[in-house]
C-alpha cells in the first residue's frame, strides 16, 4: 500500500479541516480561518455560491494525482456525509483521462489502492460513456468515480454534447423524484427533438434523463486536473449546472482566482524524497557541441557512481534538439552522438511527433540500453522516467520551448528514495546561454510559471557546476573556499548614471548597455556589504515601477550564494542531537508520545464513558447536529420533512459498532478494546442519554469525529499524567548511546515554509533555505527571533546552526511535553562540539505556562548532559536588562564542557 508523505498527508488536513469548517460557519470565514493557521491572508473568490471551491498547489512531482484518489473520500464525508460519493474528475485532455481512467481501475495502481484505503471493493470507476452502466442500487453504496476531460461538458448549448442527452437507458435513476429535485433539473427541449428524433413533443417540458441531470441529481464531489487552464465564465457555469457539493482544484501553477488553501513548497517534496535538488547547473556559451559533450561527460560520471547503489539505475539524458531549419536538428545530434562521443546506436532513442521509438520500451528494465533520449519540444503527456538525470537542451534558452516540461522529467527521483551517492540526489542540465545569470534567470521563471515553484525556492534549487569530479567521497565535496561563486547580473530598464557613486564601487560595478536597458555586472565573491552598497545604488538609480524587479535580483543571488556556502550542501555534517530518553527496567528508551501514555496507565476501558457536547435536535424542516458547540444543521427536502429519528433503523448496533471502527481505529488501540468502549459507548447514549439508534445512525459522521475526540482526550490525560510522574527521571543517553537515541539534520532533509527573504545574508545556516524567519515585522521594526538568529551566526562559537521546523517530527529536534512535542526555535553545533538549542519567546508569551513547561524540559535536557547539552530561553531582555546578543554570549561562557 502506498503511504502517504507528511506534506501530503499536511494536505489533506487542511482540505478536510476547510471543509468541516464550511459546515458551521460562511464559507469565506472558513478560507480566512485555514489561510490564517498558515500565517497567510488571501481574499476567497466566491466562483459558485454556496460551494466550497479551493485549489490545492502541488508542484511537478509531487503526487497530485493520489492526493486526489484521497480526497474523494474525505470531501464525501465533510460535505454530505457519505461513505459512497460520487465524483467527477475533470482532466485537461483525452490522454490523461484515459490514463487515469486506465490507473484508478487498476487494482495494482496506488491512484486505485487510494481509493480503495477507504472504500474497499465498493468502488465503480467509469466514463460518461459508460456510467450508463451504473445501476441505482449501486448509488449510496459504492464510491462511483466518473473519469472525463474538461471539454466534453464545457459548452453553451447543452443540445449539442451527449453528455446533456436524453437517454432512456437512465430512466431507472429519475424514478418517483420528489419535486423539489426535479424542478432543478434540465427539461427536453425544442432543440432536442431534433437533434434526438425519437423524443416527441409529449416530452418537452419532462426531466431529461441525461448524464448532466444524473450529475446533478447526486451532487458529485468535483476534482479539476490542472485547474489553472480553466477560467472561463462558460466553464464556471458549466460546472454550476451540475450542483456540485464541493470543488477540489489541483494544479502545480495555480492563478488569480484559484482560492488556494494550501501550497507545497519543493523543499518539502525534496525532504521527503520525491524529487532531486538541486538543479546543477552549466551554462554553455560556445555552442551546442560543448553543450551535449559535457552532458555526456556528466552522464557517464553518474553511471560510475550509479555501480555503488544497491538498486538499480541507469542515468538518462534527455537532449532537446533544435526544431527543422535549425543547426543541431534531431538527425545532426543523432549522428553527432555516434559519430563524435563514440555512442553505440542502441543507447539512442528519438522520441518526436514522427519518432517514437520509446513506445512499448521499459526504460526501467535492466536490458534496456537506451541511455540517451532526444526530443525537441515536449514528451508526450504522462511519460515518466525517474532515471533521467542531465537535461542538454541545445536550443537558446531565451528561445527554448518546453524546457520546463523537460527539466521537470529529470527532477523525479528513483524509487521515490533517496541514493546513498550524495550525486545522484541531484539534477544536471547543461543549457546553451552566455552566462550564469542568464540560464538561471530563465529557467527559474520558468519553474515558477509552469511548474508550481515558488520563486523563494528557486533561488536556491539552482546551483552553478563546479570544475570538480562526479566521482569520490568526501574529496566529491569542495572546500568553502574555493566555490566559484558566479558573476551577479542585474539587468536594469536604462543605463544609471554613477557619477556620484563612490569610486571604489564604481570599479567593482560594470556596466553594460543593452538593446532592453543596461546590465550591471559585479564579478567574483565580493562581500556582503558591497553587495548590499551596490543594491542601494541600483535600486535608487531605476524608476520606482522598476525597484522591485532589481531588488529581486538582488535577493535572488544573494540566496544563490548562501545556497552555495551552506554546510549541507558542502557535504559537512551536523553532530548528532541526543534527545532525553527514560531507563524502563534496564532499558533505555525515546520519551514518545506512546512511551508517556503507557506511562500513565493507559487502557481506554478504565475510562467512564461520556460524549459531553454531543446532541441532536430535530425539527419539522430540519435536524442539528451539535459537537462541543459546533453546530451541523441539515435541511430537509420536500417528502422528507418527517420526524426521521423516530423512525425504526435498519442498521443494528453491532452494524453501527463495526462501522464506527473503522472510522476512529487508532494505532495504539487493539481493536478488541476499542470495539468494546464503542460498546459501552452506544449504550450509554440510547439508554443513558435517550437517543434513538436511527439518530445515532443518520448523524453517524458527527458521532465518529466526537467518539475520536474525546479517545484523544483521553490519551492526552493518560499522557499527562505519565509526564508529569517521570519529568525528573528523564536524561540524555550517555555519550557511548548517543547514536542510537538522538536526532541527526540531514542533507536535503528540511522541509521549509515560508522562506526567509531578508537582506542580510547569514553565512552559518545549515541548510540553503531558512524556514519561516522574517527580517522585519508589520511595522518595519526589526523582528526579534531573526535578532536571535544573527546572533548565533555571527558568533565565533557556533559552527553551524538551524531554524528548526515545528512539527515536522521526522524532520526537526523535539523535546517531550505533557501534551505534544516542543520544538525548540533554533539548534546550533558549536566549535567544542556542544550542541546548543536556543527558544526565543516574546514579552507576552515568557511567562505563561506553555513557556514554564518548556523552560523546565529544556533544563533537564541541558542538566542531564553531562555539559554537552546547552539550553538557552532567550527573551528580547532578559531580568539584568542584557539583550539576546549577550545573552547568548553569557550562556557559551559561563559554561564548560566537562
């Protein structure tokens, strides 16, 4: 079964959460509240009144298509309260709506396996073509998931797609509607009659029996691929007529008007292995001959490489050709590859319009000899194969079209894992420009427009070669010191005049007039306060509409830069982080979350059974749900308006037992205990609390999210209760046990939000990126923690440091609460070999009792260390008035390691 990585599993919370939200407040508040929990604030386009419609941001690689597969099943229950919804996936072409026809009934595929997590076999996957086949009973009971492209329902005139069609064959659907139902739906027409000749003029005016209708009729959940492409008054009101319950808009580059709740970031696809990063990059600016000779170079480098692995992989190189009239055509590359690198003819494929030699060819075969793939614009829909690793696009990249397309082909790592050679977590691409700047530039609008980067990101993802060998160990890794670190271009919309310029920075800017503007060239590593001198000048030199633009330059190179002087990047490694641990009758072990609830006695039949906040209330037009104060309302329609919950269900206990379940079953629960606490539970609401079962059933859902809440209540007690007993028994491993009971930051393990974009440029961080850290606040004061962050880089104790992540368990050092894990703000390795963690709390939060508990953990961990730990709860001034500069001054001197 195919397991969910931690950002998307982060995607589906926030959907599930939204959509739960939409149920007891406006849907604009629940868009607020979801953006707000992410620290982000966008106004909600209001596209279909009354329906919940967001998109969700994955980029190139990062698994759209299953997080779909997931959410049918999570928007049923939120929206409508149903564990067999329909659902009607748009696609943006009639390729990939056969192939995700093809995937979601695959039993094999994991789109279907998704799917079939939560429904089991009650899954009916079709096409318009044939949801004929479609029986009524199936309807309720089986999850029907209807596959088809955007365009065969996108129209203005419904007489003229079969989709809006009368079809005799849907009769049994439309039986004994009531009219509340029908009066929504489409009648037959004038215009059908003539298109349909065997409807007569009896038939105006009745339901049309069509797919269309069918549709409406159910309220399918809808899932739009590749939203962004669709944003059309026809469109909107062609997905109106089919009363959805909710829309589900997935795409990698979303645009205004998509309402996007979340956004995945590609250093949260590279921490967990879906992609490789960075993107190597070389520029070429003799020509396409040097260009294709060293990615040839490169390839061979990684196939060497590629021997020490233990799975099997073979580095391909994608070659973009030019098109016909150009020099180095799909031919001349061909015979250029035999001829002049010596290529035997069967490690060449061609895959064009009129070649496609790559059909019926696994390339992830061991006898498969292609290693060298050529092309000129893009592969065709779908195609993927994660042992492409060198892009050599010989096209200008000023002009190169679909390059994105094929730089997003060699980004999927092998068997969604990372390789234990650190060159084969990386791209390649070898791109036909003048410099540097130039190839970057591009490539990284490019990965932002089409394929959903955040241009934050960017900036760090492509990195410059460096004239050392593919092949090593640690000798593989340069020096800090001899990084070649590229020429910063600024391009500019008019030559500045510099006249007033100091002179020593008049002789370290040059500038280049161009047919566009000029260029500002500032060559080699020059330092940081030279570079920050010669922005201010640039920037105050352009017109105010242009400022931007070159400032964004600017904080584009200096991320490069510090890109490429991270430690991570460089190949140092962080010291291992002991984490506090308790001796269990002789044996150490990790203080988790489980270690502290068996701790504290745990079994959930020791409880007393209670479900307080949970009611319902029934009307004559409707009944309410109501969990701890949150309220479900539901209406009913037409011949429903009756007392429902007095009517005898014909679901017993037992049934609604089992169906609970499966519905809150929890890891550290055995199933015969949690079947008898829902026993026990179902028992006391009937007869202690005089609900009938029917109510029980019909609001079952609500029952589920309650019954779950109040066990996780319940843990958090027995939690409690185990932490506060064995605090002072908690210690860090001994020095001989560290290894095995510690956290280690890992190379491309660090999954950043939110990335920082200040100006000044840290030179200790870890990793290339820095999450969530920001220069200044609302106000344009400088923001305290990032005054914390520069004192740690800018002392001479601290080797390297962190911004550590918050929940991110497997990503982030944690230490243990009586309620959740604390992740300390900043962790640094010191020169003595210490480790220091660092949390900083503002004036309002110092002394409450969140920070109380984390002072008293962090102390522990420090005390229990033996000196090798160090703890620090930094404020904006401390008790003797000293500022966090000296405070942390005072904490690396005051104590020794012994």
């Amino acid at each position: 079964m195919f397991e969910l990585k931690k950002y998307q599993r982060d995607v589906l919370r926030a959907l599930e959460a939204f959509l739960t939200r939409c149920r007891n407040v406006p849907i604009e508040q629940a868009y607020r509240e979801s953006l707000a929990e992410q620290q982000r604030s966008e106004p909600y386009h209001d596209l279909f009144p009354e329906v919940p419609c967001v998109c969700l941001r994955v980029p190139t690689g990062g698994g759209k298509t299953v997080l779909a597969a997931h959410a049918v099943s999570l928007a049923g229950k939120a929206t409508q309260d149903t564990d067999a919804p329909v659902a009607l996936w748009l696609t943006p072409s009639d390729t990939i709506r056969t192939q995700t026809l093809e995937a979601l009934a695959n039993a094999r595929h994991p789109y279907r396996q998704a799917l079939a997590q939560h429904f089991g076999d009650r899954i009916q996957v079709c096409d318009l073509t044939s949801l004929q086949t479609i029986s009524p009973h199936d309807v309720g009971k089986s999850c029907i998931v209807i596959v088809t492209t955007i365009q065969s329902l996108n129209v203005s005139d419904t007489s003229t797609r079969n989709v809006y069609a009368f079809f005799e064959e849907l009769a049994e659907h439309f039986r004994d509607l009531p009219g509340v139902l029908a009066d929504r739906l489409e009648k037959v027409t004038e215009a059908d009659l003539a298109r349909q000749p065997f409807l007569t003029a009896r038939d105006v005016g009745r339901v049309k029996y069509s797919v269309a209708n069918w549709l409406n009729l159910h309220r399918p959940l809808v899932i739009i691929d590749e939203a962004h492409n669709n944003r059309t008054d026809r469109f909107f009101k062609t997905i109106g007529r089919l009363n959805p319950s909710c829309i589900v808009e997935m795409t990698a580059t979303p645009v205004p008007g998509n309402n996007v709740l979340y956004s995945v970031g590609a250093q949260e696809l590279r921490a967990e292995q879906m992609i490789k990063l960075p993107i190597v990059l070389a520029e070429h600016p003799e020509g396409w001959r040097e260009c294709l000779r060293d990615a040839v170079l490169t390839r061979d480098g990684l196939e060497l490489v590629a021997l020490k692995e233990e799975e099997y992989v073979r580095p391909i190189v994608l070659v973009q050709a030019m098109p016909k009239g150009g020099e180095a055509t799909v031919d001349v590359v061909r015979q250029h590859l035999i001829d002049e690198e010596k290529i035997p003819e069967e490690q060449i494929a061609v895959a064009t319009g009129a070649q496609k030699e790559l059909d019926g060819i696994n390339l992830f075969d061991r006898a498969c000899p292609v290693r060298y793939v050529i092309t000129v614009e893009a592969l065709k829909e779908g195609w993927d194969c994660s042992f492409a690793y060198v892009l050599s696009s010989l096209q200008s990249v000023n002009s190169a079209k679909d390059v994105e397309q094929l730089l997003g082909r060699v980004l999927r790592m092998p068997y969604a894992k990372d390789r234990s050679q650190e060159a084969l977590n990386k791209a390649y691409a070898h791109i036909v420009a003048t410099n540097f700047a130039e190839a970057a530039s591009n490539l990284k609008d490019r990965l932002v427009q089409n394929m959903g980067f955040e241009r934050l990101d960017t900036a760090s993802l492509l990195v410059p070669q460096q004239p050392l060998p593919l092949i090593g160990g640690e000798g593989a890794h340069p020096a800090p010191q001899s990084l070649v670190v590229p020429d910063c271009h600024i391009e500019l919309p008019a030559v500045p005049d510099t006249q007033h310029w100091p002179a020593e920075l008049r002789d370290k800017v040059e500038i280049h007039p161009t047919s566009q503007g000029a260029t500002a060239v500032i060559r080699g590593a020059v330092d940081h306060e030279t570079l920050k001198q010669a922005e201010t000048f640039l920037v105050a030199a352009v017109a105010p509409r242009a400022r931007q633009r070159v400032a964004q330059q600017f904080a584009d190179h200096r991320a490069l830069r510090q890109a490429m002087r991270a430690p991570a990047q460089l190949g140092i490694s962080f010291a291992p982080i002991p984490q506090l641990c308790l001796n269990l009758e002789g044996y150490l072990e990790l203080v988790e979350k489980d270690t502290l609830a068996s701790l504290g006695d745990w079994n959930l039949l020791d409880f007393p059974v209670q479900l307080a906040g949970f009611s319902i209330h029934e009307t004559v037009n409707s009944f309410e749900i109501d969990v701890a104060g949150e309220r479900v309302k539901f209406r009913h329609v037409d011949a429903l308006q009756l007392k429902l919950n007095e009517v005898a269900s014909h679901v017993s206990e037992q049934d609604l037992v089992r169906w609970l379940d499966g519905e809150v079953r929890k890891p550290y629960l055995s199933q015969l205990q949690l079947q008898a606490y829902l026993t026990k539970m179902l028992a006391h609401l009937m007869h202690d609390r005089g609900f009938s079962l029917t109510a029980l059933v019909r609001a079952r859902f609500q029952l589920a999210q309650a019954v779950s809440a109040e066990i996780e209540r319940l843990r958090q007690t027995a939690i409690q209760q185990g932490f506060q007993g064995r605090l002072f028994e908690m210690s860090v491993p001994p020095l001989e046990e560290t290894a095995r009971y510690s956290f280690t930051f890992e190379p491309g393990k660090y999954p950043a939000r939110n990335l920082y974009q200040g100006s000044y440029e840290f030179s200790k961080h870890f990793y290339p990126v820095i999450h969530d850290l920001r220069e200044k606040t609302a106000s344009g004061q400088q923001a305290e923690e990032f005054r914390c962050a520069m004192a740690l880089d800018i002392h001479p104790k601290v080797r390297h440091w962190v911004r550590n992540i918050e929940r991110q368990e497997q990503f982030s050092f944690w230490l243990p609460t009586a309620t959740d894990y604390f992740y300390p703000d900043f962790v640094a390795e010191l020169e003595d070999g210490r480790i220091l963690v660092v949390e900083y709390k503002g004036e309002v939060y110092r002394t409450n009792d969140d920070s109380r508990e984390k002072k008293q953990v962090g102390h522990q961990w420090e005390k229990s260390s033996g000196g090798r730990c160090l703890f620090l709860f930094a404020v904006d001034r401390d008790d003797q008035g000293r500022d966090v500069f000296r405070q942390l001054d005072e904490k690396l001197s005051s104590v020794v390691l012994r």
